[in-house]
C-alpha cells in the first residue's frame, strides 16, 4: 500500500513538473550563456543570455566583422525573411540588419522568434560572441501553463528556470519581495526599444533621501555588468556617489577608475529604491565595485545612461537574488540568493585554504627531502673516511704497500702463510664496492 502511495506521488509530480524545466547556464568570459538550438540543428549553441532586450540579435552571414560566429540565415530553409534594415539600440550600439523569423529550443520547449540578423553595430571594433538570446517580459512565449522563468545567476552554479520557480530555493517566504512590473516605449532610431521596469516613489543614497518629479525606473539585465544611472540624474547627484577625495577618472568603456582604500564601502553610495509599499531593492557598493588591497585604485562599475531615464543593475547585482519573473501577473519577486556573490567569495577563500595546504604539504615534502639528503651525503663522507682510515691503517701493517695475493703467489709465495690468506681475502673487501665495509670492520678486528 505504501509502494503504491509512493508511485502515485512520484506520478504526481512529474505531472506537475512536466512543463519545468531547468537549464543550466555557463559562465564564461563574464558572461552568463544559455543553450538554445535555432531551427533544425541537431547541436545546441550557446548564446549570451539577457533578460531585457526585446529581440534576439544573431551575427548575419554578411556581417564581415563576426568571424565565423554568425546564422547563415540564407542557406536554411526554415528561416522566414520578414523586413529588411531594421534596428535596435543596446548599451549605446546599434545593431542593424534584416528581421527574421524561425524556432528556438529551449531544454523541451520550442518557440517561434524573430531575431535580428545584424551585418554590422556601431561602437565596435569587432563582435565575437554568437549572439544575444533574450528572454523578458515582453517576448515570453514558451506556451507553457504558467509564464514564469527565474534566474539565479551563482557564478558555478547558474541555472534558468523554465515555466515556474524553484521553490526550494524559497527558505523563508516573508523575505520574498514583489514589485509590480511596467512597460515602456522609447521613441529613437530604434525599432526595438520596448523595455519593463520596476517604478519607485524615492531614493535613499546613504543616508540622503532624493525626492524627483518623476518616479525612479529601475530594470535588471543579466547580460551587462555594470550600474547604468540616468545621466541627468548622474550629474545632479554626483558628489553623493563620488566624494571629492575619490579623485574618479572615466574610461573609454564608460566605468570610472578611482583612487580608493580598504575603507571605499564608507565613502560611496548604497542605493535604496523604496516603492508605494515601503518594500526595497538595494545596490550596495559592493555590487559595483571591484577593490584590489594590493592596489591604491579601485573600479567603479558605474556608467552613464544617455539613453533613457532608467536606471539598469546588471549581473553582480542580480547575484545577490533569485528573481522570478512572473509575466502573467507582470511582477518581479525577488528572494536573497545564497548562491550570488557570496559563492564567490566562499569560493575565493576554499582556494586560499587549498592553497595554503598545497604549500604547507610541498614545504615539508620539500623539507624531508633535503633532510634525506644531507644526511645521505652525512653517511657518505662517513664511509669514505672509514675507508680511508682502514686503508692507511692496513698500509701501515703492510709496510705501506697492498700487494695483489695472486701477484705474490705468482712471484713465489705458495700462500701458504696464513698473512698472504689475509691479504688476500682484505684485497677483495678493499677492492668491491662500498657495501662491504662492514667486512672491512670485521677484517680489522680480527687483525687486532
């Protein structure tokens, strides 16, 4: 009866889990990636993943600066053409190429998609990923029973979860937050600038309370690092993100390089969104800066949004939380992550460990070695010594020569005297290798 309780339960949940799916995500080149097969093929490819464009960019064929990384949308059958010179701004690129239409597989389940297949973006040197897979509020379609994915971006053990949440991850229900999701549509060049956001009524940096006109946007996007802050909003509040002895500089890719100490957490801004509700969302320092003891300078992953008035917090932020994305009901639920940032950290300090194990163990390897060998070369020079010894001793009851036995039994001698039997059998101690000293020692006793 229990077998059969058992069985119905494990029947139970599979039916209830046969539209979730998990996905694990690589980590590579400080980007997360996620599997997807494009059309036909029978291999997955891997693709940098983001959670906020509204459209999937791919390398065109054409593209001359894409390498050999690109769809060749034109030898495939099951790509569609739809329109031709279209555009999408991102992060200050513009990518322009022809709109497409083909499936997407994702773990089990297949959608239908457009993409952009680019030939060419603005502010860059060269493109060498594969593509941008996005999956947002505003192009999930997985025909699944419940439109919900959910990230948790652990730099070992990222993973997407597909058509609901992984509710073990939920230790404690009260710490998940939920805030209500809007969407927007940016007028520019692009054709593709739909975007959602959280929206807040006000802004604690530290301790200062910033009130505007307008409500703060604020959205999450897994394919970029940094904290994007609107650029009116960056130089109005400049001196309470920078403080004057911070001495910042801009880099050509947009973040700052700062001259910093080990007390940088006091002297830069932690960002607290706080909505109608009085429910939170933090950016601390420590999500976007990266601080070398050893070094008296310090990055601000800091940049300038001249785009939008959105406020953007990227993948080191993301790590501190498992965000579900629950599209039916247009929320963002966040819950604090175990898996984020401090994973890194744990794991920065299990290899500083190993490393000192690794280092104590090769030391006393090291250590015992060299202990063997001096007292190796300690024997040595103590038998060369008691060879010498006895072969000056023997020289001198010998009249200082060693004659060779058989050369004397050839001159005459019969070996009939029992000194020549001597000589002979300390001839052939004298004369063998360094192991016979100990009949060396016994011979000489027995002359005493």
């Amino acid at each position: 009866m229990n077998f059969l309780f058992f069985l119905f339960c494990m029947l139970l949940s599979k039916i209830r889990n046969i539209d979730y799916a998990k996905i694990k995500l690589v980590y590579e080149l400080e980007n997360y990636y996620i599997p997807i097969k494009i059309s036909q093929k029978s291999d997955y490819d891997y693709f940098i993943l983001s959670n906020l464009l509204p459209i999937n960019l791919f390398p065109s064929s054409k593209c001359s600066m894409c390498k050999d990384l690109y769809i060749n949308e034109k030898d495939n059958k099951t790509y569609s053409f739809i329109k031709s010179n279209v555009s999408t701004l991102y992060y200050s690129h513009n990518f322009f190429g022809d709109l497409y239409f083909s499936n997407i597989t994702l773990g089990s389940k297949t959608k239908s998609i457009e993409f952009i297949s680019f030939e060419y973006t603005t502010n860059m040197k060269s493109y060498n990923d594969k593509g941008i897979f996005s999956l947002s509020f505003l192009n999930y379609d997985f025909n699944t029973p419940k439109k919900i994915f959910a990230l948790s971006l652990g730099l070992d053990n990222g993973e997407l979860d597909l058509g609901n949440y992984n509710s073990d991850k939920i230790k404690n229900i009260s710490n998940l937050k939920t805030f209500n999701i809007n969407k927007t549509y940016y007028n520019s060049i692009s054709e593709y600038s739909n975007v959602w956001y959280m929206s807040f009524e006000s802004l604690l940096i530290n301790s200062n309370k910033i009130i505007n006109n307008k409500k703060f946007k604020l959205t999450l996007d897994a394919s970029s690092n940094y904290f994007h802050i609107p650029k009116d909003f960056f130089f109005n509040n400049a001196d309470l993100i920078f403080l004057k002895e911070s001495k910042c500089q801009i880099q050509q890719e947009g973040y700052f390089i700062c001259i910093c100490d080990r007390n940088y957490k006091e002297k830069y801004g932690n960002f607290k969104f706080i909505n109608e509700n009085n429910d939170t969302f933090e950016v601390k320092v420590t999500d976007y800066i990266a601080f070398d003891s050893s070094s008296t300078h310090c990055q601000v992953q800091i940049q300038i949004n001249y785009e939008s008035d959105l406020f953007i917090a990227g993948k080191y932020v993301m790590n501190n939380y498992y965000t579900i994305f629950d599209i039916d009901n247009n929320q963002l639920k966040i819950y604090p992550d175990s898996f984020g940032n401090s994973s890194l950290i744990q794991r920065n300090i299990i290899i500083f460990f190993i490393s000192i194990c690794v280092g104590g163990v090769l030391f006393i390897s090291g250590y015992i070695m060299y202990k063997r060998n001096l007292t190796r070369n300690e024997n040595l020079e103590i038998n060369e010594d008691f060879i010498r010894d006895n072969i000056h001793e023997v020289e001198n009851n010998n009249g200082g020569i060693i004659d060779d036995p058989q050369q004397n039994n050839i001159n005459g001698n019969n070996g009939g005297n029992e000194n020549d039997n001597d000589n002979m059998n300390l001839y052939k101690n004298l004369t063998e290798n360094g192991s016979n000293n100990k009949n060396i020692l016994i011979k000489k006793k027995a002359m005493i």
